[in-house]
C-alpha cells in the first residue's frame, strides 16, 4: 500500500473527501516530524513509539577507503511498536491455523 491508497482508505472510512484525508496525513507527519527534531518522543496508542536516539563520536571503520575514521556524534528516528500491534502483527501461526488450504 502506497500513501495515495492510505489516503483513499481514511477518506472512504471517514466519509471526507480525498483532499481533506491527505491534507490530514500530511499535517500528522509533519507534526510528528516537528516533534522528533525538537527531541520528543511521540505514542499512538496501539501502534507504538516513534523516539530518537542519540549515538556518541565513536571511531569505525570505512569499507571504501579501507580506513578508520571517526564518525561524529548523531541522533536518528526509532520506531517501537506497541504491544498490540506486535501481537496482531506477529501471530503468524494463528494465521496459518485459520487460513484455507
């Protein structure tokens, strides 16, 4: 599923036109986006975490140049999921218990 068939799927669920459904995922993006870059962590109940995370200066090697080089100190977006969504997701033998064969 690709960001135009979300949009078409929360438009149809919501009864809005399609417009207002992507102007809707775009506003929550950027917000959690706005959120991340500020160094706060954002929760969607069900869903999960996204946070950020913090790596220190640390010296490592460079595969293209076949040398050491120290790499500087960076924060990168994590994502947890949520215990529900884990356990929907993650169940694949009650899936395949239950599906035809």
């Amino acid at each position: 599923m690709d960001q135009s068939e979300l949009v078409e799927k929360v438009a149809q669920e919501l009864g809005i036109p399609i417009t207002q459904s992507h102007r809707l995922l775009k506003a929550t993006l950027r917000e959690i986006r706005e959120l991340l870059r500020a160094g706060h962590a954002v929760t969607i109940p069900h869903l999960g975490t996204f946070d950020t995370a913090t790596y220190a200066e640390h010296r490592g090697y460079r595969p293209a140049s076949h040398d050491f080089a120290i790499f500087p100190k960076r924060r990168v977006p994590v994502f947890r999921t949520g215990t529900v969504l884990r356990e929907e997701v993650y169940d694949i033998e009650s899936d395949e218990a239950g599906a035809p064969t």
